[in-house]
C-alpha cells in the first residue's frame, strides 16, 4: 500500500467512526435514555423533535402555577441552549414545533404527582392531574435532552428529545432528605442549591435539622438568646450562624416553588445542650453549659419537670408552626440518653399534644415509639427495628431512614475522606440495593410513609464537602422513592447513573467517582 492509500483508509476509518458515534449519540429512542428516578412506563417510537429558536412553551390558560413550571424549565433550558424559550399562554394545543403543559381531567392512577409527556415530531405534550405533576414532568424533559444542557453556559448541542410515550408517577408520597445545619450551619444559599438538586430528582421534602448540642439555627422572637448566644458556634468551634425568620420563610417559598415542602426539627429533650447554654434554666443537670463544638451525643436533656420548659417549646413550636406553611414538624426524640425512660415518656406525649394544638402533626426519631403515639404521628425508623415495629403496633406510619441503608453520612469505604462509619460503610450499590417494603418484615409496604435520606454534619461544613457524601447516592435515594422495586436493578442503573456523571459535572456538583460506577463509557458517547 502506497502512503495516499493508507492516508485515505485512516481518513475513512475516522469519518466512519465519527458517523456512526453521532448516530448511537443522537437520542432517538425513548427507551433507552437516561432518565433518575427510571420511569414507570416508557414507549418509544423511533423520532425525534428538535427544539429550535421557533421552541416556546405555552402553558395552557393564565393559571400563575402553570407559568410558573413553564418560566422554571426555559430558565433551565436557555443559558445552555441559547435558544431563548419564551413562556406563553394558550387555550387550544400550540402549533407544530412546540412544548405544551396542561392539566387533564383526573387520571386517578397519576394521582398528584404523576405526568403523561408524549413526544411527537411536531410536539411536546406534558399532562398531570396537579401542577406537582407537570413539575415532575419538566425534569424528566431536561432530562431527555444531552448533558450539556445542564451547563449555565452556551454549549454545543443538538438539542432533540426521542419521541414516544412517558406514563410516570411515584411510588411513595413521601421523598425526602435531611440536612443537619446544627453541627455545621449552611447558609441559605447552599439551602437553596440543595433544593435545586433535590427538585431535579423529583424529591419533595427536604427536613431541617435546626437545632442540636452544637447550635441553635433559626430564630425564635421570644427567645432571642437561643440564637444570639446558641447560634454562634458549630462543631470544630467555626462561627456557625442561623437563619432569621424571615430567611426561612425565603427558603420555605424556594423550596414551594421547586414542590418541596421543609419540616423544621427541634431536637428534644436530648441534642439540646445549645437551648441551655442560652437559656441555663432549661438544663435538666441543673447547670450551666458552655457552647458545645465537640461530636459526642447523648449528653444534654431539657429539664423534663419544669413548667418554664414547657412554656419554651410552647412558644418555639408556636413561632416554627407560624411560619412553615407544611403539615409536619418533626420534634427529634432521638438518642436522650440523659433523661429517665420515666421522664422521656410523659415528655413526649406532651410535646405532640403541643405540636397538635398549633395545627401541625409529629414527625419524630423511632425512639418515640417508645411513648403512645397521637394520632398521625409518623415514625422516622433510623435505628432501631423494635422501635419502628413497636409504632406500626400502635397504628404509625413509619417514615424509612435507616442509617446503614440511608445515610448520607456513612462512609463509602474505608478510603472515605468524610463521614463516619458506625453503622456501616455504604457504597453506592449497598445505598440503591433496597427496598424499603422488604427491609424489616414486620413493617409492611402499608405502613410505610416514605422513604429519607439524612445527612449528618459531624464531618463535613462546607457545600463540597457535603456534596461529596450527597452525590451520586442521593440518586438512588430518589430511584427508590419514585421507582417500583420491580423495575429496579443495579446493573442497569448503574449505566444510567453513569451518565449522570456529566451532567453533575456540568452543574458542578462535587461527586464520589465511585468505581462501580461505569463512568468512562458514557462520557465517551
Ligand atoms: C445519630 S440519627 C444521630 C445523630 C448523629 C448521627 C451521625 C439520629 C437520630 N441521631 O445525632 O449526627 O447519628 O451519623
């Protein structure tokens, strides 16, 4: 072979590889992408629609909700696509070339949260019972879009949805995740950053864990001292800080705006060292504590006979219950083991009678299974079987953390940077390889409210940091809140996790590049 021929064999073998790689990334079939949480029913039929500078949305009618979610997907589908998408309303299905959301008559087997988006070569059709629903719908559309969307910048693309059907909708109400803002503060930024990823995994709850032995983080008017002196420090003796209540509600109306309700916790009558190192006559040791930045628990107890305690939580939970427009307030409950099983228990049947007489219902730590629980008190099983058991004997739901299946705060093998390891290591397959309805057998599919995965802030206080025990489990912690346990499967998963990768990137989120992850081979497409 002379050297032009080699040169035009090289060139040919490159042209054609490059040919057949643009044709596998082209996202022509539906079923194949990516989606997280895996939808409930997906039907692919081979097209596909380009978004164009002609693309709009138009939402159907002049409802705000409807503008609302349509304004959320342009502002996430313009800054990388430059496409400039504006936000219409109409009354009729819009022209040829357009995105179209609107509410359908009931579907009962969508409930409040499912979303029909059908994609034709002419059309993008998102219909749900609820605007939840076409919120969800929208994250499934970005989504089906290549990763460079997610950038906040101008990126290279070409911009196609596979055509086809989505039937989707969740198997739990209840998705959550918490962020313990007591052991290092984060402030409303970071919050909010958090909502956004938590909204881009169609999750609904996000629990603050407020206050703890190391910092009191949200204002309350009629104790100022809780914040001014219990708000000034957090662990490893950094400055900490807390929110106003008017930055909460700033958060509360975010997280709203992305459908995700906040429950405020004020951890009680344990994990209080910081209300008594404010207000000392609140201390059950009788003493009066300094401001705590080391990580042990278990060691602090309100005073459980003293009326002026009773006042104190009056009012924290008349303030909180003011301004969190959700049904919960979750009141801790968890690990007092400075107050008498005697004293804990006349205790916590008093504090939910207090939570219901503002108009809230209890959420609180397995331990208060150990009291008689109100009606509608949900259990928060963490960490011990025989509590959570003890509330579905008395008629509880049971809202599924398990520390060694899901917390955000376990190491993922002993080569972890952050986190702890006291109830296992979790590595991103043992985190997805659950299924909450199994894990316990006396807690049935019935009895369960949801499913929460907590983060713990011993080790981590910066938003990196955090990030690197949050991503990419929180995925799965998603899949499993949204997804049938029947459609679920780690292997394949973990091809679509694997994608995720870029668009984690893209959105900068500082993730654990797990090695059972196949990252290479997607970003390669
Ligand atoms: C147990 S989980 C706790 C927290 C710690 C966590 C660390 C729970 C209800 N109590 O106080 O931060 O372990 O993993």
């Amino acid at each position: 072979m002379n050297n032009t021929i080699v040169k035009r064999f090289i060139f040919c073998a490159l042209f054609f590889t490059a040919i057949t790689t643009q044709i596998s990334c082209t996202p022509t079939d539906l079923a194949k992408t990516n989606v997280i949480p895996k939808p409930v029913s997906v039907v692919a039929d081979g097209g596909a629609f380009d978004l164009t500078d002609q693309t709009n949305i138009f939402v159907q009618g002049e409802s705000a909700d409807l503008k609302n979610i349509g304004q959320y997907l342009a502002d996430k589908l313009n800054p990388s696509t430059g496409l400039g998408i504006e936000v219409k309303s109409t009354e009729a299905e819009p022209a040829s070339g357009n995105i179209y959301l609107a509410l359908t008559a009931n579907d009962q087997e969508l409930g409040d949260e499912g979303y029909i988006l059908k994609i034709s070569e002419k059309l993008v059709s998102l219909t749900a019972n609820k605007p939840a629903g076409l919120f969800y719908g929208i994250q499934t559309i970005r989504q089906l879009l290549p990763p460079q969307v997610d950038f906040a910048s101008a990126q290279k693309a070409s911009w196609k949805l596979p055509t086809g059907t989505i039937r989707d909708f969740p198997a739990y109400g209840y998705r959550g995740s918490m962020l313990d803002v007591a052991r290092h503060f984060f402030g409303i930024d970071d919050v909010k950053n958090y909502l956004d990823q938590l909204a881009y995994y169609k999750m609904n709850v996000l629990h603050l864990h407020l206050s703890d032995d190391q910092g009191w983080r949200i204002e309350i008017k009629s104790w100022p001292n809780l914040t001014a002196h219990g708000g000034k420090t957090e662990v490893g003796g950094g400055e900490g800080g807390f929110y106003t209540q008017e930055q909460y509600t700033d958060i509360v109306k975010y997280a709203q705006e992305r459908y995700i309700t906040i429950i405020p916790e004020i951890d009680m009558p344990g994990h209080t060292n910081a209300a008594s190192a404010s207000y000392p006559e609140l201390n059950g040791n009788g003493k009066t504590p300094d401001l705590y930045t080391g990580t042990e628990v278990g060691f602090s107890t309100l005073d459980t006979k003293k009326e002026i305690t009773y006042k104190f939580i009056d009012d924290v939970i008349r303030e909180l219950a003011a301004i969190t427009p959700g049904e919960y307030l979750h009141i801790g409950g968890d690990e007092s083991h400075a107050t008498k099983l005697e004293d804990y228990i006349p205790f916590m049947n008093r504090v939910q009678d207090m939570v219901i007489a503002h108009g809230k219902k209890v959420l609180a730590w397995d331990e208060i299974a150990l009291a008689t629980l109100k009606p509608n008190t949900v259990v928060q099983y963490w960490a011990k079987a025989e509590n959570a058991i003890k509330g579905v004997a008395q008629g509880a739901k049971v809202l599924m953390s398990p520390a060694a299946n899901a917390y955000l705060d376990m190491q993922y093998d002993s080569t972890s940077i952050y986190g702890l390891h006291w109830a296992a290591y979790i590595e991103v397959d043992k985190g997805y390889n659950w299924d909450p309805a199994k894990l316990v057998p006396e807690i049935k599919r019935e009895n369960i409210f949801g499913i929460e995965a907590p983060l713990w802030t011993e080790t981590v206080g910066a938003r990196n940091e955090a990030e690197y025990l949050i991503f990419p489990r929180l995925l799965g912690y998603a899949e499993i809140g949204w997804t049938p346990s029947e459609l679920r499967n780690w292997d394949e998963y973990k091809v679509r996790l694997a994608s995720h990768g870029e668009r984690m990137k893209a959105m900068n989120i500082n993730f654990y590049p797990s090695k059972l992850v196949p990252w290479n081979t997607t970003e390669k497409k």
